[in-house]
C-alpha cells in the first residue's frame, strides 16, 4: 500500500521568505514522487518529479524538492516567495503495476499563502 | 495542442437526472484517468483507462460508468445524480513511456446537485 501525508493544510509566508512544504510518503517499493500545482478554478500542474535519478530535483517556478530515503520525505521549497505562488500544492506519490497501470495517489493538499 | 479538454465547465444537476462529462485529449496518450476533488479531500480516482476498449474501477466508482471507444475520449457518465456526487470532477492523462509517470489534467467540471 501507499500513501502520501502533507503537514499543513495552510502555510502562510510572506513575499520574499523561504516556502517550505512538506510531505511524507510510504511505499512498499521504490516510488516515483511528484508535486503539483492548482491555481484558483484550474486542473492541477507538474511542478516537479522524482524518478531514481538525482536526489535533489529542480522544477518550474524556481521550485525544487530532495528525497530523503531515510526520512521517507519529499518536501517542496523554495528559496524566495513570490506573490504568484500563492496556490495549492499536491503531493503525490505514484507506483507502477504490470501492464503498465500507474496508480497515483495524491495527498490533501497545502494552501499556500504570500502576504505582501 | 490542446492537451486535455473538459466539458461543460459547470453544470447544477436535480437529484435523479443523469449527465456525461466530455473529456479528451490530443496528446495521444494511452492512460486516462477521471478523479473527483472535494475540499480538504484530495483526490479520489473515480475510474481508469489503460487504452482504448480497456477500463477499470478506481477508489470511488460507485454511481459512475465511463467508457473508452478511442484514444482520445473517456467520458464519464452519472446515471443518478445524487447530492454526494457534488463536487469538482478532472479528467487526466499520461504516455506509455518509461520514466514518463506524470499526470496531464483537464481544466475541471465543477458541478452541483441539488
């Protein structure tokens, strides 16, 4: 079984602090991991995706996460807050089944806000 | 592209009417998803497809059928709407490649029963 778990249902920063969002995950395998992105009334978008390469994965936007084995983490950050990132973070964490069929499963999301 | 498309974007549905929301993608992928998004929730994968001719049930399937005649459309169709059912439905899509696990969304379908 998998799951995914995201501390937080609302993190606040202001425009310029450090965005941290966290996400811990469990998989009985290696997983592929990913973070996306929703803005107001919008489907949700890649932001970034761990697939057993480098640890540390760089994304859009200036975002970036490392996979920490160990700790079984994912976390999101992002070294300047800008007020366009104010929208909510999906973690997901993803396992591929023979034939192909990739189940995913999503945590609850992280509402990111940017106080000017 | 217009990668993956929904319709409508909102609809409000009477309890006990039925409705198909529209999806479709031009990216030529072979996976295709369909989850509902409820506040607070995440979401819950309602049904998948993994090629035309070829679906199956997801974590929440029950008052939901799809079907997948082509590559490029899977609609999901609502036979009896009910007020659980409210909620903002996505559909999604993914490449059969290796390494290539991300997920393509739709814009979404909001849509209310009362």
């Amino acid at each position: 079984a998998q799951s995914v778990t995201q501390l937080g249902s609302h993190v606040s920063v202001s425009e310029g602090a450090l965005v941290l969002l966290r996400c811990n995950y469990s998989s009985s395998v290696p997983p592929y991991l990913f973070w996306y992105v929703q803005y107001p009334n919008q489907g949700l978008q890649l932001l970034l995706k761990y697939t057993s390469a480098a640890t540390l994965v760089k994304g859009i936007n200036g975002f970036e996460a490392e996979f920490k084995k160990s700790e079984t983490s994912f976390h999101l950050t992002k070294p300047s807050a800008h007020m366009s990132d104010a929208a909510e973070y999906f973690c997901a964490v993803s396992l591929l089944f023979s034939g192909g069929y990739q189940k995913v499963t999503f945590g609850t999301g992280t509402k990111l806000q940017v106080i000017p | 592209n217009a990668g993956v498309t929904q319709t409508p974007k909102f609809r409000i549905l009477k309890i006990g009417q039925s409705m198909t929301l529209q999806c479709a993608q031009d990216m030529n992928h072979n996976y295709m998803y369909w989850y509902r998004q409820d506040p607070g929730m995440g979401l819950k994968l309602i049904y998948y497809s993994v090629g035309a001719g070829i679906t199956d049930k997801g974590e929440v399937p029950n008052g939901y059928n799809v079907s997948r005649s082509t590559t490029e459309d899977f609609p999901l169709r609502l036979e009896l709407a009910a007020p659980s059912q409210t909620s903002v439905y996505f559909c999604a899509s993914s490449p059969r490649l290796a390494g290539r696990h991300e997920q393509y969304f739709g814009p979404g379908t909001r849509l209310t029963v009362t």
